[in-house]
C-alpha cells in the first residue's frame, strides 16, 4: 500500500500490484507447519510432528490422506521417522510411512480391523506378514533370492559375511584360551590378524553402502501398492471386488530398478522426482541439504556414526596383520592397535543406538514389534562387545586378556544376529501388520 498526492494536495491510498500476488505456497524456511490458527500466540509444532512443506513425502499420492496427528518421531530436534495414510477406497487399510521403511524400499500396510471395511466381502485386504507362512517364506527367500542390484541387501549381505568372519576371527583368538589343547602354532598372529584385518575391512564397504543408502533414500515416498479390481463368479449378481495389492511396476524406490545399485526406480522417471536437480547418485549433499534436512535425519547420523567407527576401527585391523602386530612395541600398540578399537566401537555403538531410536514413537519406548529395533538392538551388543575387548586389553594381566578375547567372541554373535535379522528384512519389501486396537 502506497500514498499518492492528488491535485488538491490531499493524500490518498493507492493499492500497489504487490498486494494481490498470492503468498508463496511453501517457504524456505526449514521450521515445520505451524497449526491453522493465524494467532500470533500459536507457537510452531516441532520438528518431529509434522515434515516440512517441501519435505513432505508421498504429496503426489493423491488417494493417500495423511493423518496430522499420526506423524510422530522420537526425538524433537529431528525429523519425523513415522506417519499414516489413509487410503480413500478401503478405510481399513492405513499406508505405515517409516524413514527406515523408505530407505529400504520397503511398503508397509497396516490393516484395522475395527473398521467395517475390513469384514467387507467385496473388498480383500493381504495376509499379514506376520504368519507363520508368511516367516517361512521369508526365510526360504533368503535361501534362494539375491537382488545384488538392491543396496539394502548389499547391505544386509557384506554386514552378513564381515561378521561370519569376526565369529571366525573370535574363534582364532578365543578358543586358545579355554582349551589350550586345540592351539596350533601362529594361531592367533597369522589366523586372528589376518581375519581381524579382513573383517575390518568388509565392515569399511558395507559402512559405505550404508552411507550411501542414506544419502540416496527416495525424498518423495513410494505407495508401492495398487487397488485391483476383479470380477467375482457372481458377476450376474454385480458383484465386484478389490484387493490391495504389491505392485512393482508403481514403485519409485531405486531398488526395483536391476540397472543401477542407487538412483531411480521404473516409475519415478517420468515423474523425475529422484531428488535435488534430477540426480541420480548423491555423493554428498549440499551444504543447504545438509543443514535442512539430513542433520536432522535417524537415517543419515546414524549411517555417518558407523561409517567414522567402521574407518577408525580399520586402523586396528591394520595393525593386526603378522609383520606389524609383532613388530609393535607396547606404547605403538596401545596407540594404534586399541585406541581405534575403542573409538570404532563408540561409533558402532551410537550407530546402533539411533538405529533403535529410530523405529520407536517414543525415546523411552522400545519397538518390540519391528524388525528395524531388533537389528539396531544386537548391533548396539556388538559395538558394546568390541569396545569392551580394547579396554580389557590395555590391561596385560591374563584375566583381562580372556575378557577382551570373550568381549569379541560374544560381540561378534551379536553383529551376526542383526546382520541376519537385516537380510530377512531387505527382502521383504510389502509387509503387511494388523493395528491393535487404540485405548
């Protein structure tokens, strides 16, 4: 609004072409939403009960409504790492939106069963995967299926034979000491140090893979799912179902896409929603993006947490090889051989202890019920084994030497553990839950 002088030296207001030009839609500003009310007094939702405009996922589903006060995150200062959808055809069918979930590609339903449309004859909803057929087929698809083209199980599979080879490592080391009978000669140089250093090195590449799905996750959210609609045998009667079911050919995730390890899915190319300026690999994010949304990522902090501890702990497995272990002096091994293995297993465990976080609604509340808590879980065991096994190890006495050796053993069952548990998951990618009823 302007003032403009007439005439008669009077004054009157002039409307500028400013005013009518709408606001924009969604601003810069990284803060979330605020709530409805234009009152000053309102104070902004945190940053983990509601996404940012230009963050929000799934916007272009447009059969999907996001349920506002379903958006949840542990933590306030990050983003959020859950949400639900209610899909418009079937009200018994909620999308289950997780942050890890989208970074593994994977689709998750959640199915009520206190809504009428769930004991519709005209509408069939999946099978839990919960069952015990459904577990079974799980594990017979570990036997028989290896997408090498999907970095999620990349993933799962390095993490997977890194820690057959630290159990391995463990037994080198370990074994010794309870019965000294089965000792050959070098056992513990030439076989702990060599696996100790071909251990350290396959963590190193899947730490990377790791970091590399968490730069690379699809920032818009994939549905994954499509509503078929089949004519029954009662056609002449008119009726008509549907079913919700898994459909590849409308996912974005990069994982259904056997040409490139990270990058784009079939369905996100015409849509070219892969990411910030069209890119298909990320090799770091920029400095806006890293400010605005990825210091504020589970995904990403917890992935950077174990790729600084996988490349420090590297250091003691360096060392560990015959012709430098036992060319060390007492001070150099200290410094270099279990130093690093107390920083790597400090980075193992917060790794393992965002990676928990993440899947829970509440900081204090575990998810018994997710795979995602379980691998977090036995990975947060394994980083406390090997950091445990450098701090016994400073000590010379032989009491504390076994300790470090059973801190190892012990630890690397656990990193196998959630290795396994992850390879189960990376290749499920529809599961389907039943929601318990809300008190």
């Amino acid at each position: 609004m302007s003032l403009q002088s007439t005439p008669e030296g009077r004054t009157v207001p002039v409307q500028s072409s400013l005013d009518h030009k709408e606001m924009p839609s969604h601003s810069a500003d990284p803060t979330p939403m605020t709530n409805s009310s234009d009152s000053p007094k309102d104070s902004p939702l945190k940053r983990n009960a509601a996404f940012h405009p230009g963050h929000e996922p799934l916007k272009h589903e447009h059969h999907l409504q996001l349920e506002k006060s379903r958006v949840t995150g542990p933590l306030s200062f990050l983003n959020p790492t859950s949400a639900h959808y209610r899909h418009e055809s079937q009200p018994d069918v909620r999308y289950k939106w997780t942050s890890r979930n989208n970074r593994k590609g994977r689709h998750a339903i959640a199915i009520d069963p206190q809504q009428p449309g769930s004991a519709d004859s005209k509408h069939s909803t999946p099978r839990p995967t919960s069952s015990t057929s459904s577990i079974a087929h799980g594990i017979w698809r570990m036997l028989t299926y290896y997408p090498f083209w999907d970095i999620s199980f990349d993933i799962a599979y390095v993490f997977t034979i890194g820690s057959v080879i630290w159990v391995i490592n463990a037994f080198f080391v370990f074994l010794p000491l309870i019965r000294p009978a089965s000792e050959f000669g070098t056992e513990e140089l030439y076989g702990g140090g060599i696996t100790a250093f071909v251990g350290a090195t396959v963590f190193e590449v899947g730490s990377f893979l790791l970091m590399a799905e968490a730069l690379n996750e699809n920032q818009s959210g994939c549905f994954g799912w499509a509503l078929h609609r089949a004519v029954s045998h009662k056609e002449e009667e008119g009726g008509e179902g549907a079913k919700l079911e898994p459909s590849k050919s409308h996912c974005s995730h990069h994982h259904s896409n056997k040409r490139n390890l990270v990058g784009i899915g079939h369905a996100a190319e015409p849509r070219k929603e892969v990411g910030e300026n069209g890119r298909s690999w990320v090799w770091w994010p920029s400095r806006e993006e890293l400010r605005t949304r990825y210091l504020h990522s589970f995904g990403f902090l917890a992935s950077f947490s174990q790729l600084i501890g996988a490349s420090i702990f590297w250091v003691s497995g360096l060392t560990a090889l015959p012709g430098i272990y036992d060319r060390m002096s007492r001070p150099v091994t200290i410094i270099f051989y279990w130093t690093p293995q107390v920083l790597g297993g400090s980075g193992f465990i917060i790794s393992g202890t965002l990676f928990m976080l993440e899947t829970q609604s509440k900081w204090w509340k575990p998810a018994f019920g997710t795979l995602g808590w379980w691998i977090g879980f036995w990975n947060l065991i394994g980083g406390i084994g090997f950091t445990m096994c450098p701090a016994f190890g400073y000590d010379e006495n032989s009491w504390a030497q076994y300790q470090a050796s059973c801190s190892t053993f012990w630890g690397s069952w656990a990193f196998l553990i959630g290795s396994v548990i992850q390879w189960y998951e990376s290749l499920e990618k529809f599961p389907v839950e039943v929601e318990k009823a809300e008190k």
